[in-house]
C-alpha cells in the first residue's frame, strides 16, 4: 500500500518547489520514490496475470523522474508535484497504447491509452477505427469500462473532419479524437487503502482492450 508520507511529502513539495526546500528534505523524497517503486512493482506484478506483455518489467523501467526540465518552459519550478509510472512492455519510454498511474495529493488516477500520438501513429488509429469501428465502440460502450472510464478525453478535438473522412463517417466524433485517453481518479482514502493495488488492477483489466485495439492498429 502507499505510505502516508508519500502524499505529505508530494502535498509538501508544491508549497515549497524549490531546490533549497527540496535538498533539506531529500531522505523524505528517498523515501517516498522508494515506496513509489515498491507500489509500482505489487502494480506490475498484478497487472501481469491478464497482461503478460508486462512480465518481467521492473519499476525503474516505468517511473518516471521528478526533476522537471525546465530548459524551454515559462514554469520554472524544478520539480513535478507528482510521481507518476508508465506501465508499458518495454517500459514507460515505448510509444505505444499503456497504462500510466499518477500519484499526487488529491490528484491521483489511473490512465491510459495514447497521449497525442505521432502523426504516423495517429493516422494508423484513424484508419482502424475506420475499418473496424463497430468493435472499437463496443469496447467504449461496454457496461464495466462506461461505469469506470465514463469518456474519452476530448481536450485536443478538431472541430472538423480530419482529411479523409466524411462529417457524415458513423464515427467521425471518434476519428476527430487527436488523442486516445482515458482516466479514472482515485481519493486520497483509496489511494492510502490497503485495497488500492488490487483496485487499480481492476481498473487496468478492463482497460486492457482498449489498449489491444489502439496497439493493434499502430503495430
């Protein structure tokens, strides 16, 4: 289970952003990558029974660095205020359809799917749900994943049909997606239960078709 301490620390570090603060409390964030690392693997070892792509992966494979780069950003604060994983095969630095967990005080979820996929990728999705948009909308319309994952995220919409494609395309609201993501948030009492691997587990089963059909079609 996640520590406590861990959410402290994170809820700390966004009040006190700065390498001063952070470097008189670094055996705080040792701590807490430390038991980042552990929840990761219990994640990894759990998602391995239904997702045998992931095993054999390890949590340094997955977790994400806290240090931000700041080179060309206007936010200039060097530390995320979050620890977050992306469970992958391969690791979190394969460009394909995965699952990613994110920790933060009062922020924490589980997502997954594809984040402004290249080009390439994202013309390759278009055209599979264009092929075989009748499975793609079951999975979407399946009771279990509606009731966890309600809907994609629409943030980066066109307003238009993407080259190629019809405003009167049965999926054109899909086809317009630049992004395929979907995320289900958890409390700070669920993230601190007991229970909370083996809830996110149940999160990422019924995400993982999903996931099989955007990685089918960028295979």
């Amino acid at each position: 289970m996640v520590q406590k301490s861990t959410l402290v620390f994170l809820k700390q570090l966004k009040t006190n952003n700065n390498k001063e603060w952070f470097d008189k409390n670094k055996e705080k964030y040792l701590a807490a990558k430390d038991d980042v690392s552990h929840f990761v693997d219990d994640l990894i070892k759990s998602f391995s029974a239904f997702d045998k792509s992931l095993v054999g992966l390890k949590a340094k494979d997955c977790v994400f660095r806290i240090y931000r780069d700041v080179r060309f950003a206007k936010d200039k604060r060097p530390y995320k205020t979050n620890m977050g994983a992306g469970i992958n095969a391969g690791g979190k630095k394969m460009e394909i359809a995965g699952y990613y967990v994110h920790l933060e005080a009062g922020k924490s979820f589980l997502a997954g799917g594809r984040w402004m996929p290249s080009s390439d990728h994202l013309k390759k999705i278009r055209q599979e749900i264009n092929y075989n948009g009748k499975d793609f909308r079951k999975i979407l319309l399946n009771k279990d994943f509606k009731k966890y994952f309600s809907e994609m995220d629409v943030e980066y919409k066109l307003s238009r049909p993407p080259k190629g494609y019809d405003n009167d395309h049965p999926d054109i609201e899909l086809l317009k997606l630049n992004s395929y993501i979907v995320l289900h948030e958890y409390n700070d009492k669920k993230v601190l239960s007991k229970n909370f691997v083996k809830e996110v587990t149940k999160g990422a089963k019924i995400m993982k078709p999903f996931l099989d059909f955007l990685n089918t079609a960028i295979s």
